[in-house]
C-alpha cells in the first residue's frame, strides 16, 4: 500500500504542466487573431499555363509577331498582364493590356483558358532567330511564363 500512495505525487506535477502548455497555446492562438498575424500573406501571382502558339518573322514591310494561348489554370485579369519580348540582339520589348491584342477572348477582364493574345513588334528578329518570351504578373512582379521561342517564317 505504502508504493501506491507514492504515485499520488506524479499525477499533480503532469496536470500543471498541461495547463500551462494549453494556455501557452491558447494566448498564441489569441494573440495571432489580435494582430492579425494570419490573416495577411504575401501575394502570389495567379496559376496558368500558358504556352506560344506561333512566332512568326513578317518579313519586309510586317510586323512580327507572338501568339500566346491560355491552356488552363486561373485567370489573369488583363491590367494584371505585362509581356516581353527579348529578342537576338537583347532588345527588350514590354507590352501591357494595350499593347497587345486579344483573339478569341470573352470580353470579360480576365485572360482564361482557350483565349489567346497577340503580341506584334517591329524587328524581333530574322528567321531562325530566337527569342525569349515572359508573361509577368504586373502587381506582385512575379513570371508566370517564360520560355524561347524560334522566329519562323
């Protein structure tokens, strides 16, 4: 009887330290809802695979030009949306909402999937050139798409 009554003592100190672990926990559950650490994350820019359809040299007297398609994901609203173009020699060229043209587009403020842009420039390069293409989420600076394409004729 006298080892039974020694055991009494183990179950207090275990009950004290499982109250303080569970009010630890509760005030960091509170405190994170007060200043509102988990409500706000960083942004991220949306998920859509995106693809080059064509790119095609115009020649003499026409402009080139980057078709892009929506393939699936999220949209991306069309003022979200900056485009480049680098082409052989290093040139940078941009192009946001206006500066490129939409084909087969809903009409709605989002680029979806089965839309395709147009991107047309002045001298990307000659046939067989390459050039690197670059679909840029505007407000969080982030690439959605990139990859080199072959100028063809």
């Amino acid at each position: 009887m006298k080892w039974l009554r020694d055991e009494k003592g183990v179950s207090p100190v275990i009950g004290v330290i499982l109250m303080v672990a569970i009010t630890v926990i509760l005030a960091a559950v509170i405190a994170s809802f007060v200043f509102g650490l988990g409500s706000k994350g960083p942004k991220s820019a949306p998920q859509a695979s995106l693809a080059v359809v064509e790119a095609k040299n115009g020649g003499t007297g026409d402009n080139d030009y980057v078709l892009i398609e929506h393939q699936g994901g999220e949209g991306i609203a069309w003022d979200d949306l900056k485009i480049t173009l680098i082409n052989a020699t290093g040139t940078l060229i941009e192009k946001t909402s206006g500066g490129f043209t939409k084909i087969e587009a809903t009409g709605n403020d989002f680029f979806e999937p089965g839309e395709r842009v147009n991107v047309t420039s002045v001298n990307l390069g000659g046939s067989g050139d390459y050039i690197e293409v670059k679909a840029i989420h505007i407000p969080t600076g982030q690439t959605i798409f990139a990859t080199k394409v072959q100028l063809k004729d």
